[in-house]
C-alpha cells in the first residue's frame, strides 16, 4: 500500500500467486493456522469432461472421511434442494429464467455471514504494544461508539469484502422474504435496534458509518 511493503506476506491474492506462479507456496504450506485455506489439484481434463473432487470439513483426523453413505445424503439433500425451489419458484416459467432465479437465491442465501464490529472497542485499541494513539480515538467513527454489531447479516459482497450497507439490505429482503422471510423480517428490525440506530434517529449506512442525512433519508423510505 502506498508504494510500502507489506506487514505480512501472506495477502488477499497469497493463494492467486501461489498457484499461478508459484510464489510463496512453500511458505502458505508451513503456517497450519489461519482465516482461509485452499487444497491444490492438478487435473489435466477433457474437453466436454467432468471431474469430481470430494472436500469435508472435519475438526479431527479420520481415516476413512467418505464413508460408504455419503454419496446417497448428498443426493438426499439435493432432492430437498430441488423440492424447497419448486415451490418457491413459478411453475410455468421458462426453464432458463428458473434456472438463473434459484441461481440468485442461492447467492442470497449464501451472503449470509457473521458480523462483529464493536466500535467504542476498536477505537480504544491499537497493536498492543504502543498506546492508542489520540487520531484514531477522535477519528472516522468517534461518534459511533453505542454501535456494537454482532449479528448474522446478509452482505452485498461476500465474495469480495464482508461488509453491510442498510440500503442494499432493504433491497436484498425484498427476494429474501420469498425464501426465509422470518431471516428478512429479523433484519429489517436489526438496523434499527438500539445498539445500531442513534439516538437522533440515523442509521449505519455501512460499517463506514459516516452518513448523510439524505442518505438515510432515502434508506427510510425503502424501509
């Protein structure tokens, strides 16, 4: 950042590098602790092929992970899967359109994540080592320090950047309802519980909480 190397080796694109070019890989495969992981398989497959890769996430070592009743509980869950969707979706509509509509259910369903951000405690706190410097403490957020999040939330970006925006997430329930309605009912009233919402009335736009007034203005009327 800035033209200054980085704090850690290991970055958002460690994995990205390790595969394609080779760099860092000894190194990702000597730290066994972390926030993400990613097996490497290397296939050389067919045009118009399939190959299948079996994964389970276990918190001890097994000697025998796929046991012989895996693949019918995996087919008993599609099934399910398939069952849930033909009652959510049209009946009669273009196989394609139902296709590319459980698509993005399945993504909303997906966004949900665990959020923890703590305000009052991350602008009293610094690496440990030096005290708290007096910027931070009267930085970006100063005046958010009742904000105390540590719920599951639907994010608009997942896949990227873990975080909220209150105006995406009146949006997102509105297809959300169609698929757990009491999970978009929960988060419609979440925005606006004490530990979020202000005493004056403004809401979190984001996990930047500086706002506007129009802003949440426009947030309201989605609500």
């Amino acid at each position: 950042v800035n033209g200054k190397p980085n704090a850690s080796p290991f970055t958002k694109e460690a994995f990205h590098t390790a595969i394609i070019t080779g760099e860092g890989l000894a190194d990702l495969r000597k730290k066994k602790s972390g926030t993400k992981f990613s097996p490497v398989y290397k296939y050389k497959i067919p045009a118009k092929s399939t190959k299948t890769v079996y994964l389970r996430l276990s918190n001890k070592m097994t000697d025998n992970p796929f046991h012989p009743g895996f693949n019918s509980i995996f087919t008993q869950r599609k099934e399910e899967a398939d069952a849930f969707y033909d009652k959510v979706l049209e009946a009669n509509a273009d196989p394609a359109w139902r296709k590319m509509q459980r698509r993005a259910m399945a993504g909303l369903l997906w966004s949900k994540q665990y959020y923890h951000y703590d305000v009052e405690r991350w602008l009293g706190t610094s690496d440990g080592i030096s005290p708290v410097s007096p910027g931070k403490q009267n930085g970006r957020n100063n005046d958010w320090k009742h904000l105390k999040n540590q719920d599951i939330i639907a994010m608009p970006d997942k896949w990227e950047y873990p975080w909220y925006a209150a105006w995406d997430l009146a949006f997102q329930c509105i297809p959300m309802a169609m698929i757990d309605p009491v999970f978009a009912k929960h988060q419609l009233s979440l925005i606006m519980r004490e530990w979020y919402m202000k005493p004056d009335g403004q809401w979190p736009p984001s996990e930047r909480c500086k706002s506007t007034r129009a802003g949440l203005g426009r947030t309201a009327n989605l609500l």
